[in-house]
C-alpha cells in the first residue's frame, strides 16, 4: 500500500500518486473480491433507491411480488448488504487465515449468483416469490460456507462468530420471505436481519476503526491513542447483543417491550463510552480515518433511538432508530470501508482527496440525518424523502464513477 502521511493543518488536497497509468480492464473485476462486489453493490445501492422513490410515490410499477416498502427492506438489507460483506471478506479473509484468495471464474460464478439473485426478486410476479426466494438465499449459503470453509482450514477461531451472523442473515432472509408470502409482512425478518449487521458493524467496526485510528495517530497526530480490545468492550458488546436479540423477539409480548428499550438504551451508551476510548476528536485532520467514527456514530444512536421508540411506544422513534442503522450506520460504514479499501488494494495514498469528501462522505451524511428526521417529522415526508434519496444516489454514483477506475485498473 503506498501511504501519504497528513499532518494537522495540511489542506486538503486531490490524490496524485507516482504510480504508473493502469490499464482498464473488465477482466481486473475478477482479480480480487472487492472489485466487483463493491462496484456492483454501490451502482445497485444507486439505482435501487433511483426507482423506489418514484415506485414509492405511486409514479411508476416494479414487475416484482413484494410491495415497495418490502422490496426496499429486502434489496437494501438482502441485496446490498450481502454485496458488500461478500467484498469486505473476500478481500480481508485471506490476510486473517493466510489461504488463496478466491478469484477468477469462481469468483465470477458467486458475482453471477448474487445478480441473478436481484434479476429473480425484480420479476418475482412473473416466475413465483418461491423460485426467485430459492436463488436469492442461496447467495448467502454458499458464501456462509465458503467462509466457513476458510477459517476451519486455517484454524481462525477468532471469526467463526462472522461466519454466525453471515448464518444469521440467511436465516432472517429465508424467514423475510416466508414472512411476506405466508403472513404478508415481515417485521420479525426485517428486525432480525437489522440486528445481524449491526452487530457485524460493532464486530468488525470495534477491529477495524481502533486499528486504522492508531496505526494514523502515530504517524501523524502522535499522542493519546486507542486502547487494545479490553473488558469494558467485551461488556459493551454482550450488552449490545442481547439488546439486538430482544428486539425481533419482544414482538410477540408486549409486555417486555419496555425491558428491551432499557436495553437499548444502555447499550447506545456504551457503545458512546466504547467509540470514545477510539480517540474520534483526534482523526478530523484524515476524512478517510474520521469518516469510519462518524459512521460509527449511528450504532449508539440506532440504539438509543429504538429504545425511546420501545419505551414509549412511538412509531416515529422507531422509524428514525430503523433509519439510523440502515440509512446511517450501514450506508455510511458500507462506503467508509469500500473507500478505503479500494484504495489501499489499488495502490492509491490513504488518504481521501477533495472529491470523496465532498461527493460520497458529506452527501451520505446528509441522507441518513434526512432520512431519520424524515422519520420524526412525517408531514414532511414529500419534501425530506427524495432530499434524502437524492443525496444517496450522488454518494453511491459517485462512488462507482470516482473509484470504478481503480477497481477497474491493475
């Protein structure tokens, strides 16, 4: 990786980097993991919300089985998501288990899974929610044992709990689906998979976040740093876990509603207290390292919103606790690592230039704080909602035009 070191004060400026002109070839898709997960998930990010808006609004019809709201949870939580974890470990298991990265036609193969996957739930209403629930889930089966597959071979006890939340996504994904076509609707699903990956994000965020933070405070910012994994993370995250798992199962008995939301509420706040300790107010001179605690920000904020919403039982909390998990936490970490990875896999300064800041980190920012006030002002939904949809789709489009060029380069 090449590495550019940002001092306090410097402005900032746009990636010029020595290394020699790359050619572009579709073929470098087939290289790495994150190369065509990661411009496929964010070009579908883009274009998935480019047509719920209008779907949504009644403008226009989508030739799928799922309402527009199901299909939104479905492709963002099932469709998406998936992508980018699919990326994220293909890419980083091999450093952590010491095996051969997947690439080439395997690699392909397991692409061509997760489109057809997207085609299948589009023209549900055509070949049957069945048949198109049967490709779709098989994406995240093959990939659970793939990875599971890696760190049996290579002894990596450390991420057999990632190879469980990637079981646990499949599980809620089979579960969305029988949800909606056996009892038309999906909240328990819906509640389960949102539970799944934010608990990955505070797994693989409490890893990745304090690493990056320290290894950029020594080399540019010398001074406090974070501390290792200790007690009081362990404690936050067995807090966190048990409030996540109580959400989805409260829902049956009303009565523990309240229980839940204390829950949720104490695990926010330790989740503060834990991202604290990172030494966030420290990184700000570096957007590529402060995008990562700015993203992290919407976990204790998911929780403390979500259990306000159990606690007083408001659907406006709840729908702003929702958004600030997927809208917030997922979008905005999702691109803060596809950022960062891309360009340390690709040879380019770790450092994020003018235009990421203000053409992905800032736009994606400003849709997920939209899109939770959407959720507490909902008179003001048709003015807040494509606002906030409008500046999803330039953060994701400029993702895949800005960094296309290096996933596509050698």
């Amino acid at each position: 990786m090449v590495d550019r070191h940002h001092r306090p004060g410097q402005m900032l400026t746009m990636s010029n980097t020595s290394t020699p002109a790359a050619k572009i070839r579709l073929s470098n898709l087939a290289l790495e993991g994150f190369r065509p997960f990661f411009l496929f998930g964010a070009l579908y990010a883009a274009l998935t919300i480019l047509l719920w808006v209008p779907w949504y609004l009644g403008f226009l019809h989508v030739p799928t089985a799922l309402t527009p709201i199901a299909w939104h949870q479905h492709e963002l939580l099932f469709g998406y998501v998936p992508a980018i974890i699919a990326g994220f470990l293909l890419t980083a298991m091999p450093n952590w288990t010491k095996r051969k990265r997947l690439t080439g036609m395997p690699l392909v193969l397991l692409v061509a899974l997760w489109l057809a996957g997207r085609v299948a739930i589009f023209v549900s209403e055509k070949i049957g929610l069945p048949s198109a629930s049967a490709i779709n889930i098989a994406f995240l089966i093959v990939l659970g044992l793939y990875a599971l597959r890696e760190v049996v071979a290579s002894n990596n006890t450390r991420n057999y709990k990632l190879v469980g939340v990637i079981s646990l996504l499949a599980a809620a994904q089979a579960l969305f689906l029988y949800e909606f076509f056996c009892l038309e609707r999906v909240e328990i699903a819906g509640r389960l998979a949102i539970a799944a990956i934010i608990l990955m994000i505070a797994i693989v965020g409490g890893r990745i976040i304090p690493n990056f933070t320290g290894n950029w405070l020594k080399k540019n910012n010398p001074g406090r740093e974070p501390p290792p994994f200790a007690r009081f993370d362990l404690i936050a995250m067995a807090v966190s876990s048990l409030a996540l798992a109580s959400w989805p199962a409260v829902l049956p008995f009303d009565d523990l509603t309240s229980f839940a939301g204390a829950l949720m509420v104490l695990a926010g706040i330790l989740q503060l207290i834990r991202q604290a300790r990172w030494c966030p107010e420290r990184t700000f001179y570096e957007p590529l390292v402060a995008i990562l605690h700015l993203a992290f920000l919407f976990v204790p904020l998911g929780f403390i919103l979500t259990g306000i919403a159990l606690i007083r039982d408001d659907g406006s909390f709840a729908s702003a606790g929702v958004h600030a998990w997927t809208s917030g936490a997922i979008g905005t970490m999702t691109l803060a690592v596809m950022t960062r990875a891309t360009r340390g896999h690709s040879g380019q300064a770790l450092h994020a230039p003018v235009s990421t800041v203000l053409l992905i980190y800032l736009p994606i920012i400003i849709a997920a704080l939209l899109r939770i006030a959407a959720a507490l002002a909902p008179q003001q939904t048709m003015l807040l909602l494509p606002l906030a949809a409008t500046c999803w789709i330039v953060a994701f489009g400029a993702y895949t035009v800005c960094y296309g060029r290096f996933i596509l380069s050698r």
